[in-house]
C-alpha cells in the first residue's frame, strides 16, 4: 500500500483562494485550488514557521539532542569526579536552612545527605 504524500501549506497562500464564507466545504476548496498551483510553496511539517505563524521561537540555532545529552553527561562526569564540589553546595544550602529558620525536618534531610556524600568513597569501581 503506497501512502499519500503530505505537505503542509501556509496559511497565508489558502486565504487567496478562499470564496466564500469560511465553512469546512469553502476551506477545502480553497485548498485544493491552492495545491494545483505551479509556484505553491510548502511548509515542512513541525517547522517553527508553520507552528507559530511564520515567526521562530528562539533565535538560538538548533542543537542536535546527541550534541546536549553529551554535553549534560560531561558536566555529570566533572561533579562524580570531584565530590567536594556538590558537597561545597550542600554545606553553604545548610547554612542558608539554619539562617532562615525553616522546618527541622529539611535540616535533618539536608545532613543526611551531606554525610553521604562526605561519607562516600566515588574513586572505588
């Protein structure tokens, strides 16, 4: 079974060809006249263009999901290898609990963790 091709139209290039008033029967016949053109242009499907009326939604280029998973296991692998570093942010998130005077609970929680990490040896396989 072969698939029919789909391919996307601006909203903008339909309008001119819209008739009457805007029912299903009217857009579709719109439609349909304005993919018979020789010159109609198509929209790739999930294009920011389509999706947001033509403008982008970051001006950041793209980033390849390979690129940003690598990018998050090599900062991963920065703090694994020196533990002192998460155990430098605990030690200043106790202090700040104990200035604010928060529930007692989160300062137990808080120390448990912080004598895991001081307590743990990550150069051992």
């Amino acid at each position: 079974m072969v698939l029919p091709e789909v391919r996307l139209i601006p909203l903008q290039s339909v309008k001119p060809y819209v008739k009457r008033n805007k029912t299903d029967a009217a857009d579709a016949e719109a439609v349909c006249e304005a993919v018979t053109r020789p010159n109609m242009r198509f929209v790739p499907i999930g294009a920011d263009g389509y999706r947001f009326s033509g403008h982008s939604v970051c001006d950041n280029p793209p980033v390849r999901g390979d690129h940003l998973e690598e990018a998050v296991w090599d900062q991963v692998k920065v703090l694994l290898e020196d533990p002192s570093r998460v155990a430098d942010e605990y030690r200043r998130r106790l202090v700040q609990v104990r200035d604010e005077t928060r529930e007692p609970d989160e300062i137990v929680r808080l120390e448990c963790v912080f004598q895991a990490i001081v307590s743990t040896d990550f150069t051992a396989s």
